[in-house]
C-alpha cells in the first residue's frame, strides 16, 4: 500500500468474525464493483458508489507490485492516458502495458482514493509473476489465454476468444455488444448503481460456461491472490474494503470468501523473476481492439466526450465534427449541426434507446455533415472517434537513464512526442536544425523507429535540407528500454551501436556506419570506423563488396560544408577502394547471364555517381577502366550499352553512333539488341529527343523488325522506354513525326506578295516606317 493509511478499527484477526457480525441489515464487510475497462459510464457508477459507500480501503484490479507507483496519479504532469509498464530489466522485451485513460473506472477508483487520503492499492497477481511464465527460453505454443483484462499481459499474447459480454448482449436480444453495454451502462446519466445487477449476470454466465470449459490456472491464480489481498485488507482491521475489478471477475471475490488454505495451496510455487515498473505515456489509438489490445474499445474518443461532456453530448459532439470538418475546408454549418441533432435523436427514439449513441451520431454525421461522403466519415472516425490524444506523465517519474537524457534533449531541441504524423523540414544551416538532425540519426543507429527519414515536400536539391516523419507509438518506449543497455545518453548509446558494428560488421555494413556516424555527430566512434574500415577494404577480394561498400562511403564526405565536418580523412579510404575496384572490375563483368547484368549494371551506376563526388584523378581512373570493356565480347549487351552511355556522358566517346549502328545491325541477335538498347537508352530520354542521328537509328531498327521479332522484343522495349516521363516519350514521337527533321529549322513558306500588300501597308503605317 503507498498512500498514508486509516488506523486500525479493531484489534486481531477479525476476518473469521465478519460472516457472524454481518446481519440481514448490514452491508457486508466486502463490496465488489465489477466494471468494465475504460467505459465511462462504469466509472460515473463507480464513482456514485464508492461516495455512497464509503470505503477504509479500496483494491484495484492491476499488478500489485505497482503499489509505490500509484502516488504519482495525482501529480502535476499526469495527464490520461496513461499506462503502468513492467519489464524485465535482463530482458526488456519480456513486457507488459496497463493503459489507463482518465474515464477509467480504475483511475478514477485510483484518484477517488488519493484525494481522499483512504487506503488504496493493487489486488491483482505482481507483475513479477505475470511476466515469469514469458522468459526468454518461453516456447512460442506455450500460451495461455488471457480474460477480459487482457491488457495485463505481454503484447505477443492471444487475445480471448470467448466474450462473456458478447453472451450477455446475445441473451438481450443486441447483435453488438458495444451497443448493449451503452445503452446498460455507458449512457447512463443518473449514475444509478448496475454493479450488483452485474455481478448477478456474470455469475451466471460464468456456471454456464464452467460447465462446458472450465476456469484456466491463470484465472484461479489471480482470483486467488485477489482474495488473499482481500483477506490482508481485512486483517489490518479495514471494515469497508471496496474491491474494483473486471465484471468477470466480480463473482468469485464477493462476500463471503471461501476458506483461505484453498487460495493460499493455488499460489504455492509460482515463479517470479525481477520487474520494474514504471508510468509512460499511452494514446487513444492503442486504446482500441483494431490494434489487437484485448480489454481494447471501439471509440476511445468518443468516450472520453460522454466523460467530459455530461450535458448535452450529442450538441457538442456533433459541434466537434463540425469544426473538424471546417478544418478540412467542407462547408458545414449552424444549421447542419443542428439538423444532424434532430437526426440523431430521432434514430435514438425510433430504436428505443435512451440516449443518442455512436451509432446514432455517425450515421447523422454520414448523412447530413459529411453528405455520403465516406473519406470525410473516415477522417472523424480517425480523428475523434478514436481520437488522436498522448497522455504525459510527471518528469520526476523513475525511468532508465537514458528516457530521461531523450527527453532533456527533446525538451531542448523543441521536438514533441505526437500520436500523430508530424513532418520536422530541417535547414541544416541553422544550429538547432543540425542539432535535430544528429539526434534524429542517433536515434536511427539505435533502431528507434519514433522518427523517419520522409520525402520532403519543399522542392530543393541542396544538401542543407533533410525531412523527417515522427509518430509516438507506446511501444518506443519499451525500445527506449532495450535500447538502454548501450549507454546512458543517446550519445554514448548510439557510439556503443558503431562499436558493434566496428566488431563484427561487414565493409558495406562499416561504410555505411560511416555516413551515419558522420550525420550523427559521433567523432570517437568514426575515428575507430575508419582504422578498421581500412583494413577490411584491403583484405577483401571481392569486387562486389567494393562495389557496394564505395556508394555511402562517397555520399558521406559531402557532409563537410554543411555539417562542417572534417571529411578528409574518408579520401583516403574512398581511393583504395576506387583503385581495387577498377583492378578487378574487368573479371567481374565477364560472362555475366541477363539477371546478373541488371545487378552488376546498377553497382556501376552507383559507382559512377559515387566517383563524381571525389576527386578528378579519381573519376579519370574510372572512366579510364570503362574505356577498356566497350570493345568486348564476353560482355554482356546491357552492360556495354550502359558503359557506351556513361562514357558519352562524360564526353569520351566521339564514334557512339557507329556503336549504336553496329549494336543494332542485322548480324546481331534480337535479344543482345535489345538488351544494348536498354542499357544505353534507359533513363536517357534527352539524347533521343535532341541527338537526330541516334534518334534516327533506332527508329530504322524499330521499324527493320519483322512481326516474330517485334512481338518479342516489345516487352524489352516497354521496359525501356517506361522509364521515360510521358512528356518525354510525347517529345520523342513528335520529332520521329516530322521526319527526324531539326526542330528550330522552320520551313520555308511561299508568300503571295500581291495578296498580302494592303496587310504590309496597315503594318507599315502602323510602325511608321518602310518595309519591304
């Protein structure tokens, strides 16, 4: 128990004694609420209850070992939802969440009880025993299938298949179960008590479905320990414990208890293992079942409206929508909302129900606000139904040393944690930008996936420019814990990540932890990643692993102007590499079939993009060993259409006509054609539209090719040319229109000189001048 605690009403064990002392007149020592998980209507019954109850002690369905946490729930910075995390610190992915949000009935059990300095605690088994049976030897068929409060174990667990409120709702005659429990409980507004009438229910359903299957151990071993905690409460003289559990639950903890030596033998022996526990914060989506969260609801937001909003709901929610809507630039108005109102009552009435509910409401927000529109339902279905809402918790709260340096770090750098996609444009010219920058690359070496590299959606081909997507999801945090056992800052975490890699990563894995350690702004791991990268590149033979190791390692050392990193000892290396790859280059291009030519000729590619950004000498030295293929016949067509190609580009070649001409020729075969073709001409669009003889030429070849051949050379030629921009393939069609002729020749036209002589005179007069 945490919280300052009632004395004792009496002396000695009176547990034996309360079934006597308890007259037909008298309420039992032991009242259980059976609740619903985040239900709002359960906690505004819950909350009558208890005030007219009047507890010494309330008990609280959740990991008992989380009892020193439950004094931050009052603290400033706590803002639903939120979830208590238990994990174990030798193996933070065995882990488990319990999500709270402000409407449920267990936190507003938590703050009824803290504000009014009573006896408050957890009842249900410790987290160190629900997460021993989930180690790491754990075979993955070893499952057992969780109840109802399913979010009080890992996330890798089933969810149940049997829903005892599913079975109550079918007996009343409602197909949904969500409809059944709104209209019994959640849109309730005179806060009468169903709780006894629950419990009711749910013993009988819960005879029936013994009989035919029967109460797992799990189950047994958590009704069990409740009732024990039950009994200590009693025993430390407590006269009205007030239990607050899941309604499945609730019959098998009422008054009176069974003897205790049964409970106490069904927890000998259960395993345990280290947790800790701690407050993260949680978000309205994971509230819902979609993502697979057992004890999970359909609308989180729009429960968290019949909570906040106690009179007239349906008018404001139906306000709400309309201002979501308006953000979206669709027209709604006064008087739309106010047509959307009478629509949903009258639904209401029509269904017999009490009060508006969703279903009500979305179908008039379907039907009046949105008019049919399904995309427009589907925005407010995902922005308020579910809702968009993360909850924070106090700053004091114990966390791993690292969460704490990630949020300094956060609070510094001006970057929020969202439940909703935010798109960060970075200047790297600013300082605050590269700060965020070296962050946000620190992050990625750690794995932590809260914030992505996005498309930028500002047009510019600077270096000085990155976009990044960020969206807080509740299981970073577990990562954040994982991720821990690096260092106690993201500095020494991530440096610690490249020291791995230092160890046992591959040369294209090493040069990419180049680049990254470059963008991330870690000179004590990049010093030891250049020594080993250095001596791996010359210990390794093969060509291909060059290939793919040159393209970051070239990337990285543009870095300097911007970043105002020293990039100059990355040269070096870059060099050896240029110089091991242009040495074996001509052995592994040789005898090469189509699959393999296609990869090899995206290596060169990025090789050749890699080359331009170093050094003169260096690109000499690489076009120098292309030079030397183009003449080849163990070369397969693709590559030597594509090293023809790169060698134009760079201005190298004079005779590529001829090339192109001898390629195409009648001697050759149509496959070898048409893999030349694609190699030269892909991406190339620009020389068929400007260069006439090219063009010229194969069109003649195009045009040679009898119907057997076209036929199978269409889909080479489709894959070709449908690389091209259509812009780019209507500019080709047109100059193969017109003849190949030059398009900024105009042709000559015959003037009639008598026919056109009043319009010269007007011109003449008109400009003041003669012209002939």
């Amino acid at each position: 128990m945490t919280t300052t605690t009632l004395p004792p009403r009496g002396t000695g064990d009176r547990v034996a004694d309360h079934s006597a002392e308890s007259t037909a007149g008298e309420r039992p020592p032991v009242e259980v609420f059976g609740i619903r998980h985040h239900g709002p209507g359960s906690a505004r019954s819950l909350i009558a209850a208890l005030t007219e109850y009047q507890p010494d002690s309330v008990l609280i369905e959740g990991p008992a070992d989380a009892d020193p946490l439950l004094h931050w729930v009052l603290a400033d910075g706590m803002e639903p939802p939120v979830a208590l995390l238990g994990y174990a610190p030798d193996h933070p992915q065995t882990a488990a969440f319990w999500p709270y949000a402000v409407f449920s009935p267990e936190w507003q059990a938590m703050s009824y009880a803290l504000r009014r300095d009573i006896e408050v605690g957890f009842c249900d088994l410790p987290a160190s025993a629900m997460l021993a049976r989930w180690s790491r030897s754990r075979p993955d068929d070893d499952h057992e299938e969780p109840d109802d409060a399913a979010d009080q174990v890992p996330p890798t667990a089933p969810i149940e298949q049997h829903d005892p409120l599913a079975m109550l709702a079918a007996a009343a005659g409602y197909d949904d179960p969500e409809r059944w429990w709104d209209d019994l409980v959640e849109s309730r507004l005179d806060s009468s008590s169903p709780f006894p009438m629950i419990t009711d229910a749910m013993a009988e359903l819960r005879m029936i479905m013994d009989q035919h299957s029967g109460a797992g151990d799990r189950e047994a071993r958590r009704e069990a320990y409740m009732r024990q905690k039950i009994r200590e409460a009693l025993k430390r003289g407590r006269e009205r414990v007030a239990v607050v559990c899941g309604a499945w639950h609730a019959p098998a903890l009422r008054w009176p208890l069974p003897p205790a030596a049964a409970d106490a033998r069904t927890l000998r022996g259960a395993p345990r293992r280290k947790i800790t526990l701690t407050w993260v914060p949680w978000t309205s989506q994971r509230l819902g079942y979609a993502t697979g969260y057992g004890a999970g609801i359909a609308s989180p937001g729009w429960y968290h409206h019949l909570w906040v909003a106690r009179d007239r709901p349906i008018v404001r929610w139906l306000t709400k929508v309309a201002q979501a809507l308006r953000v979206r630039d669709l027209p709604v108005s006064s008087a739309h909302v106010i047509e959307a109102v009478r629509l949903a009552e009258t639904l209401a009435s029509l269904r017999g129900r009490p009060l508006a509910g969703l279903a009500e409401v979305t179908e008039a927000t379907r039907a009046v606000l949105c008019d049919g529109d399904e995309l427009a339902v589907r925005y407010v279905t995902d922005h308020l139904v579910v809702g968009q809402a993360l909850g924070s918790v106090n700053q004091g709260v114990p966390t791993v040393p690292l969460e704490a340096d990630l949020t300094r770090t956060c609070r510094t750098l001006r970057v929020r944690r969202e439940a909703q996609i935010r798109f960060h444009d970075l200047d790297l010219r600013r300082p605050i930008d590269q700060a965020r920058s070296q962050l946000f690359h620190r992050l990625r070496l750690l794995g932590l996936r809260w914030i992505v590299p996005a498309e930028s959606s500002v047009q510019s081909q600077g270096t000085f420019r990155e976009t990044w997507q960020s969206r807080w999801e509740p299981e970073y945090s577990v990562a954040i814990v994982e991720a821990s056992v690096w260092g106690t800052t993201v500095q020494s975490a991530a440096t610690a990540c490249v020291d791995k890699i230092i160890a046992n990563g591959s040369l294209v894995e090493l040069t990419e932890a180049v680049e990254r350690c470059l963008l991330a702004d870690l000179p004590r791991a990049l010093d030891g990643l250049l020594a080993t990268l250095a001596d791996k590149a010359a210990l390794d033979a093969d060509v291909v692993h060059l290939m793919d190791a040159l393209p970051a390692l070239a990337r990285a050392q543009r870095y300097g102007d911007v970043r105002e990193t020293d990039t100059r000892a990355l040269l070096k290396v870059s060099e050896v590499l240029v110089v091991r790859i242009c040495a074996g280059l001509r052995q592994a291009v040789a005898g090469l079939d189509a699959t393999n030519a296609a990869t090899m000729r995206r290596r060169i590619d990025a090789v050749n993009t890699a080359v331009s950004l170093l050094s003169e000498s260096v690109r000499e030295r690489w076009l120098d060993t292309l030079a030397t293929m183009i003449d080849r016949t163990d070369v397969h067509g693709l590559l030597l259409g594509r090293i023809v190609r790169l060698l134009l580009d760079a201005v190298r070649l004079s005779d590529v006509s001829v090339r192109l001409h001898r390629a195409l020729s009648a001697g050759v075969p149509a496959a070898d054609k048409a893999a030349w073709v694609d190699g030269f001409f892909s991406d190339g669009a620009l020389l068929l539209i400007h260069d006439a003889e090219l063009r010229g030429l194969l069109d003649d070849w195009v045009c040679q090719l009898d119907n057997t051949q076209f036929v199978d050379m269409l889909p080479l030629l489709r894959r070709t040319f449908g690389t091209f921009a259509a812009a780019e393939r209507q500019a080709i069609a047109q100059r193969i229109a017109v003849g190949n002729e030059d398009p900024d020749h105009q042709p000559a036209v015959e003037f009639d000189v008598e026919l056109a002589a009043p319009a010269v005179a007007i011109v003449d007069l008109i400009l003041g001048s003669g012209h002939d």
